[in-house]
C-alpha cells in the first residue's frame, strides 16, 4: 500500500527545524524532498495498476459474454428440436473449462519459469498474484479458453452425446489448447513473440489476440469431430446431393452474432492487457491509441467480409441470405484477430474481403466431400483463422510491430510491407503445428469415444430432437392455454438410447 501524500503547513515547518537560523542540511533537505516524490510515484503506479486491471477485467467480462453470443447463434442454427441440448452444451463449456482451466490450463499455459513446450507452475493458481500475474490475468484468459471449446461444439451438433461434450471440453481447455498458447504467448514459448531471447527466426510469431491459437484450435478440433462422426441423417441424399437443414431461428443467429461482435472489442483490443502505457511521455499517442486503432480494424475486417458474402452469396445462389451474412461478418473477425494491433486500417479491408471468399470456398469444399458442420464453425474459424495468421505476415508494418513488441529492435515485418520473408515463414510453421497438434490430440480423443460408442446418439434420438429424447422436452410451448396444451400437446415420452448409430463417413 503506497504512502498517503499530504501536503500541510506542519510539514513544511520541517524544513525551517532542518535548517535553523544559521545552519544549512541539505542532505536532510533533500531527502524530505524525495521522499514526497517517491510517495507522488507510488501514488501514479498504484493507479497504473488499478487502471489496467480494471481494463483488463472489463475486457474479460466482454469475451465472457461471447458466451452468450455463441449460446443464440448456435441455437438459431439448429433445428427447434435440438434447442435446449446445444444451449446446455455451451453452458456447460464455460462450467467445465472454468474448473479445468483452473486446476491444469492456466499452469500449462503460462506458469513460469517453465520450457519452450509447456508451462510448469501456478497449478490451481497457487502462488498468484504475483509480480508476473494478477487473478484479472487468469479470468480473461479463462474466458479465452472456453471461447475455443464453444466453437467446437458448433461443428458436431445435433448428433453428439452430452458425454463426450463433457469429455472433449475437459480435454481441449485443460490441456490441447493451454499447450498452443504457451507456445506462441508465453514468454518462454518456442514461438512467442515475447520470448525476445530466443526468436523464431528472429521475429517469433505474431499471433495477437488468436487467429491461431483460439480459432483455428477450436475449428481444427471441431473438424475432426465433425469427421469421425460423420453427417447429420438427411444431410446428403443417396446420390450425394446436398440438402440444407436450416437452423430454426434467423431472429437468434442475428442476435448472437451482434453479441459476438460486442464482445471482440474485449477479445482483440483486450488482448493488449494494459491501456495505461505510454510510447512517449507527454505525447498524446500511447498505448491508448493502439488500442483504438484495433478496434477500428477489427471493424473494418468484420464489415467489409460481411459486404463481401452479402454479395458473394447473391451470386451464387440468388439469395440476400442473412445467415450468410452473419457468418461472414464472423469470418472477417476471425481472420483480423491476429493482426488487428500491427495492422493498417486500410490493410484490414483486404483481410476481410479475402476471409469472406475463403469461408465461401471452404463451404464449397465441405459440400463436395460431405461435410456437415451445422454451424460452419470448422470452415470459418479454422479456414478464416489460417488465413488470418497469413496474412498477418504479409502486412504487418514495422512501425506497429516494434510498438506492440518492444525491447527486440529490427524484428521482421510483413512481406509485401517491406520487411521480409523471415515472419511469413515463422506464420505458415504456426499454421502447421496447431494443425499437427490439434489433429494429434483431439482426433483420437474422438476416435476413441466414436469406438466406445460414446460420441454419436442413435439413430431414433437423432431424428426425434435430443430436447425430446435426452432433456425432457422441447425449448419452447407452442400453446397458449394449459389445458388445451395438456389435451392437444405431444405426449413426452422417454425413449432410451439404442446401440445402434448413425451411419458414419
């Protein structure tokens, strides 16, 4: 706790008793002096502290409310009959990864001092706070964790026994995902850009807020579960037609995805940790200035992917679809996540106009080798998520990049930026070892609960709703009077789970 500061006349008369009359003590004098600065310093570092904690606290409850947004576009996306089993499922990715990421996640991630490969201390937060960590540091990236495991839970929906939701959650925030982030956020990560002792190729990688390490993990996950579990029944005919089995609620996909993009402004401009820095003192660009400038790209991507898919899908299928639309505009966000803070403006337009057309090719893709993935989650945020990590290291300026990672002068920039090729190569080895590593973890985790027959639900629950067969009920009454709900409703019945599963690709 710093000194209270006071400035009274008793004070002062101190320095009349130092001096006295007729002797000087300049050494008593000036110790008094420095002693009221010291006090007026630790006053402007206990508010330094409090102002960035508070703004990284604040920044957490935005990502936390993604939640939320993933809750209602994952609702919307599914069939009425399926409601309340995918908003459990995302609920219970913030209970289980919140337990998880406590015990084991956060240790792994970034308990230091530890090797390039995973962390090693401050399990179950011992020894926090710390010089290095406060608890704000913890839940933001909590938050961060199970914004992963949401997004595979939108890639095996509709067909996935609660179970191995329960399982691949614990798995992917406890373990899979802490491991990636140690690797490119940690500052004894092999890969971190923090790590300034020992770069990859002298630059590490720039991976700001997780274009990589969050979107790609949770879409690469998500792929794989997808996969093994194969189509939802009705989704291709015998001759391998797609069919479309539309979500049932437009009204709520809209509504998560302006809930999404509410909480990105906690996720990107967020993932500074710190407002209160300033690149010159006395001047009125700071840290304060980066952060907005991130904010403002992270617009500017997320706008220009949704105009782009607006007009990409009209094309196409001769629709002005807003589902689409959504998942553009998500497409664009998820791409700009890496890059948001050492970007341009102008550079972001780029970024979301070509995220648009890698979701709308990757969709294209998963139609030709009968994919179903209910919420896109696969395509956008692993399709988009790679895209973004690449084009980070194409325009990545030099400026924005010594600002956001100082002490490591004449660090590489991006290509078409002048700077090289050095972080280009340092971006396509991250793309390639989160999908090595995802694949090696989440994909036999996955195998393994499809041979137990403990990952896909029988045929009879599938085509009867899980909200019917595993929750007890529909989300929603369709009648208005009790009575003639009691005499003309659906009689629940329980319908136990069979042994025999739907067919797997």
């Amino acid at each position: 706790m710093a000194t209270s500061l006071a400035c009274s006349a008793d004070q002062l008369s101190q320095l009349t008793s130092i001096f006295g009359p007729n002797a000087t003590n300049g050494s008593a004098a000036a110790s008094f002096i420095c002693n009221q600065f010291d006090a007026i310093n630790n006053k402007f570092m206990d508010a330094a502290f409090a102002i960035d904690s508070t703004y990284l606290l604040f920044s957490a409850y935005l990502v936390f409310s993604m939640q939320l947004g993933f809750a209602m576009l994952c609702a919307g996306s599914v069939r009425a009959k399926n409601t309340m089993n995918i908003m459990l499922t995302n609920v219970l990715d913030a209970a289980t990864g919140g337990l998880f990421y406590y015990m084991f996640g956060f240790a792994f991630a970034f308990g230091t001092p530890s090797n390039g490969f995973i962390g090693r201390h401050n399990f179950a937060l011992k020894s926090i706070p710390s010089s290095n960590f406060d608890y704000s540091y913890f839940l933001y990236q909590w938050a961060f964790a199970i914004a992963a495991a949401g997004i595979t839970s939108g890639s095996i929906a509709e067909r996935t026994q609660f179970v191995a939701y329960l399982i691949y959650s614990s798995f992917l925030t406890g373990f899979v995902y802490p491991v990636v982030s140690h690797w490119f956020w940690s500052v004894d990560g092999w890969a971190s850009a923090t790590n300034t002792g020992n770069l990859l190729f002298g630059s590490g990688v720039i991976d700001f807020a997780g274009s990589g390490v969050v979107h790609m993990v949770g879409g690469i996950a998500g792929l794989w579960g997808a996969l093994i579990e194969g189509p939802r029944i009705g989704r291709f005919d015998h001759s391998g037609r797609s069919i479309g089995l539309r979500g049932h609620s437009a009204s709520l996909v809209v509504l998560g995805t302006f809930m999404l993009w509410f909480g990105w402004y906690g996720f990107n401009p967020g993932s500074f940790t710190k407002i209160f820095s300033a690149y010159t003192s006395g001047s009125y660009y700071g840290q304060w200035s980066a952060i907005g400038r991130t904010a403002v790209t992270t617009t500017l991507a997320g706008c220009t992917a949704a105009l782009t898919t607006l007009f990409g899908k009209r094309v196409l299928s001769g629709h002005w679809n807003v589902t689409d639309v959504c998942n553009g505009l998500l497409g664009g966000f998820a791409a700009i996540t890496a890059g948001c803070s050492v970007v341009e403006p102008w550079a972001a337009i780029i970024c979301g106009f070509v995220a648009a057309l890698v979701l709308i090719g990757c969709n294209k893709l998963a139609e030709k080798f009968k994919f179903d993935d209910p919420l896109e989650a696969a395509q956008l945020h692993g399709g988009c998520g790679a895209w973004g990590v690449i084009f980070t290291a194409l325009f990545a300026t030099e400026k924005y990049v010594n600002e956001v990672y100082p002490g490591k002068p004449g660090r590489p920039y991006g290509l078409f930026m002048g700077g090289g090729g050095r972080l280009l190569a340092a971006h396509v080895i991250q793309v390639l070892v989160i999908a090595g590593w995802v694949s090696a973890t989440m994909g036999p985790l996955f195998f393994i609960l499809h041979k137990m027959k403990l990952l896909r639900i029988s045929a009879e629950d599938e085509m009867a709703g899980m909200d019917l067969t595993r929750h007890g009920g529909f989300a929603y009454i369709y009648h208005d009077d009790e009575d003639d709900t009691q005499k003309n409703g659906i009689r629940l019945r329980k319908i136990e789970p069979s042994s025999m599963t739907a067919t797997s690709v």
